[in-house]
C-alpha cells in the first residue's frame, strides 16, 4: 500500500477535484500525478464520508532534521523518564532481596 501522508491536503484535493470533473479517466489522472488509482478512489471516498477536514493540513510528521530543539528535548526527556522509572523498579526490587 502506497504511503498516502507524504501528500498535502491540497494535492489530495486538487487530485478529488480533477477526479469528479470527469474530464480525464482515472487511471491517467493517477497516473499524471504518480499515484495509484485505488488511492486516489481511497481519498474521494474518505472526503465523501467524512469531508475535506479528513486530511491534515500538513504531509504527516515533520523529519527529524526539520523538527524543533523543542520537540526533540521533549521527547528525549521521555525516554529518560521511561528509562529512570524502569531503574527505579530495578531497584527496589533488588533491595528487597537484600533485606
């Protein structure tokens, strides 16, 4: 299956637009934008069951080159945190057997 999140909400749109028209078959529109056609019946039915709010604005996740200092610090301190309560079980367990 064809990773459809690398798209923008406005490709996606745009490709739903071109597809009711009905002005160019399917499989060539899909094609002219170098996607599948089953994708492209997969996006105008997402929009016709749930509307244009379905896709995100963006094309998914961000890289992590393009990611914020933020972001990065924030999900490095939960691995930490992660890491620190796990220690902590460790411990206490093995502090019970010395008693």
């Amino acid at each position: 299956m064809e990773n459809d999140c690398k798209h923008s909400k406005e490709f996606k749109l745009e490709a739903i637009k071109l597809l009711r028209e009905g002005i160019k078959p399917a499989a060539e529109i899909a094609r002219e934008l170098g996607i599948k056609r089953e994708l492209l019946y997969r996006w105008r039915a997402q929009v016709e069951e749930k509307g244009s709010g379905t896709f995100k604005n963006g094309p998914g996740r961000p890289r992590k080159e393009d990611e914020s200092e933020v972001t990065r610090l924030r999900r490095e301190l939960e691995a930490v945190k992660e890491e620190r309560d796990i220690l902590k079980k460790a411990a206490a367990y093995f502090a019970r057997d010395l008693k």
